[in-house]
C-alpha cells in the first residue's frame, strides 16, 4: 500500500489550494465566506511569503493540505507554528492521514525551534476535535477568540 508523502506547495499548485480551500469550506458549511482568488493565494503565499502549504500527495494524488503561518510567544520568547487549515478528501480519511500532516507538522516545528504547534477548530465539529484529543492536543479552555475584520477592521485603523 503507497504512502501518504508530503511536499511544499509551489507556484502551480495555487488552483488546487483554492480547490482544497472550499472543499473544506463546503464541509464547514461556510462556503459562502471563501472570497479567496487564486490572485490573493498566488500573492500571499508566494510573493508575500505570509504563509506556507503542506501538500499531501497519495497513491499520485493529491488528496489533502495544511496551510500554515509562524506565530511568537511572548512568554516562550520564540515562534510557534499556526495551523490554519488542514483537510483530507472524505474518500480517504481513516487511513491515518489527518495524523501524518500533525507528524509533519510536529517535525517541521522542531526543526525550526518553535515552542509549540496550535490551531483552532469549530465547537460542533466533534469528530475533529476527539481527533485532536487522541492525539494529546489540549483545548485552551480559559481562552476566548476575538476578531476585528471587514469595516470594523477599516474603520478602527481610520479613526
């Protein structure tokens, strides 16, 4: 049985991170938000560098992703890894691949000396989050998750 093998995302890989990006936008039921262009990905993947995209690539397909950003702790005194999304297609999921991204994930952050590996996850999506249990992750129950975007964003840098 082939390998889940991973690979960096390159320039040409940008329609199908988008693809991948509202695959899981689909599942989230928030595929409506997904304002995203294959122009923005190309910019702030590979012209801004904000961001990095792991490709999981099985039996010569690609057939999930992670994208990622670095992020500091100011009480570690270094970077940490944010993962921002990861999915696996429905018709391979249970084959341990969800787990082999986090592995990844895990050795690229030592690698890098970053203090730790975090992300968020929606409350309803019980099967991700016992996932992430098993897995030894951590809720960070005492926290809660602020946003300012869109007009709200624009009109606290104008004032």
């Amino acid at each position: 049985m082939a390998e889940l093998q991973f690979r960096f995302a390159a320039e040409g890989d940008v329609p199908l991170v988008l693809r991948f990006i509202k695959e899981l936008a689909e599942y989230e039921g928030m595929l409506d938000q997904v304002v995203a262009t294959e122009e923005a990905l190309h910019e702030w993947l590979f012209e801004k560098e904000k961001a990095e995209v792991l490709i999981g690539e099985y039996d010569g397909e690609s057939v999930g992703f992670a994208l990622f950003f670095h992020n500091f702790s100011t009480f570690l005194g270094r970077s940490g890894i944010y993962l921002e999304d990861l999915y696996v297609q429905p018709n391979v999921r249970g084959k341990g691949f969800g787990k082999a991204f986090l592995k990844r994930l895990a050795e690229i952050a030592v690698e890098r000396g970053c203090g730790r590996l975090e992300w968020w996850c929606l409350d309803w999506n019980k099967p991700s989050i016992d996932f992430y249990l098993k897995m030894g992750a951590e809720a960070m129950e005492d926290w809660t998750v602020y946003r300012i975007a869109g007009e709200t964003l624009t009109k606290l840098a104008n004032e």
